[in-house]
C-alpha cells in the first residue's frame, strides 16, 4: 500500500532537515507531500533546494494555517493512505509501519495513533492535558463513540474517503472536523497506541488556547451539520 505523508510547514528551520530524514528513512511505498505555509525563518528557501522522485513541495504565497496546508496537499496525493506529520519532531515517523499493518490486517479506512490508549503517557502540559480530555470526550458523548484521542496528528486516512471529506477548517481544527465527518459517515475508527514527545511553547509549539475554543465550537458545529 503506497502511503501519501502530507507534511505542513511553517517556520521549522530547526527540525525540517531533520524530520525529512526520519520519513524517507521508513520502509514503506511512500511520497512525501511538504506545503510550505509561507514559512519567513530559512524553512522556504532551504525546501527550494530539495529534490526527489518521490518529494512534492508546494509554497503558499501567504500564511494560511494547518488546515489549508493540508486541503492543498490533497489535490497532489497517489497513495492508497494519507497520513499528516507535523515538522515538529512530536511524532514519530516509523509508527507508520504499525498504522498500516492495523489498517491491511483489518480492511480499515481509518487508523488513529493514540498518544492515550496505554497508561503512562507523558510530554503533556497540563493545560494540553485537559484540553484534550475535554474535545476527546465531548466527541464520544456526541457520537457514541469510545475514542481515546480525537486531536492526534498521526490518522491514517484512506485517500477516497479524506478526498471527499471536503475540508474547511484552515488551522488546527481540522483535526476535530476530520474527526466529526469521518464518523457522521459512520465508519469505524480504528486507534493503536504511538509515541509522542511533545515540544514546548519556547521550542515553537503552535497551537494556542485560541485554537483550543475554535475546535470546541466545531465539535458542535459538525454535528448539528
């Protein structure tokens, strides 16, 4: 199963290089998609010096969000799966590997990568911690349904579902609004447990209380939809 890896990027000269490396570095039939988000540190010009068979680099002309990155990526994936890897180096590339082994061995058009399905999770601030908790559980209670963790970057989407998905949100709602209409089609998410290192607003976090409350409207808002 060939996998479409949609990278979205905004200022992460730090870890771009970095996070490129860990992806190819995975065995399996992949393309790597990268959306530059008008990225003003170095991350631009460095991405216009890459090339590859198997790399895609697109430039916004303005900054758009997470969301728009990723509706853009769409128009240009081949793989049976799409995955989103943040730049930020929270997440774990090789975890791929175990997403589609969940995904093949059980016919799945939909794997998540839950950073809670075990005890012991850590590299949460307490504020993410609860946040989390929150849009997790108002999502089941809304929809009945028993999943551990709703904001995880690492879902693993077949392309004819998260094609016609027809995506909205331009920043990090989308994660909640992949969530909602992948379940108001009533189709089984499937969750494994993943790693997770989570980096520090100081480091270049992103995602602000803001985005938190935005998501908390959507929940409700693609329900009632």
């Amino acid at each position: 199963m060939k996998l479409s890896v949609i990278v979205p990027v905004y200022n992460e000269i730090a870890s771009i290089e970095k996070i490129i490396k860990q992806i190819e570095d995975v065995k399996v039939d992949k393309e790597i998609i990268i959306v530059d988000d008008f990225s003003v540190d170095g991350t631009r010009e460095y991405l216009k010096s890459l090339k590859g068979d198997n790399l895609k680099i697109i430039f916004h002309e303005y900054n758009q969000g997470k969301g728009a990155c990723v509706r853009t990526a769409l128009n240009y994936v081949n793989g049976e799966y799409v995955i989103i890897q943040d730049a930020d180096l929270e997440y774990n590339p090789q975890e791929y590997k175990k997403l589609l082994e969940t995904a093949y061995k059980n016919n799945a058009r939909v794997v998540y990568g839950s950073r809670f399905f075990k005890k012991g999770f850590k590299n949460f601030s307490p504020l993410q911690y609860l946040a989390n908790r929150i849009l997790t559980f108002l999502t089941n209670l809304l929809y009945g349904t028993h999943l551990t963790d709703v904001e995880t970057c690492y879902k693993l989407i077949h392309r004819d579902l998260i094609k016609n998905l027809r995506i909205e949100s331009n920043r990090f709602d989308i994660e909640i609004e992949l969530t909602s209409k992948i379940l108001r089609r009533k189709i089984k998410i499937w969750e494994i447990p993943i790693e997770y290192q989570g980096r520090k607003y100081h480091k270049g976090k992103k995602i602000r209380t803001k985005d938190g409350l935005i998501s908390l409207f959507k929940i409700f808002l693609y329900r009632l939809r």
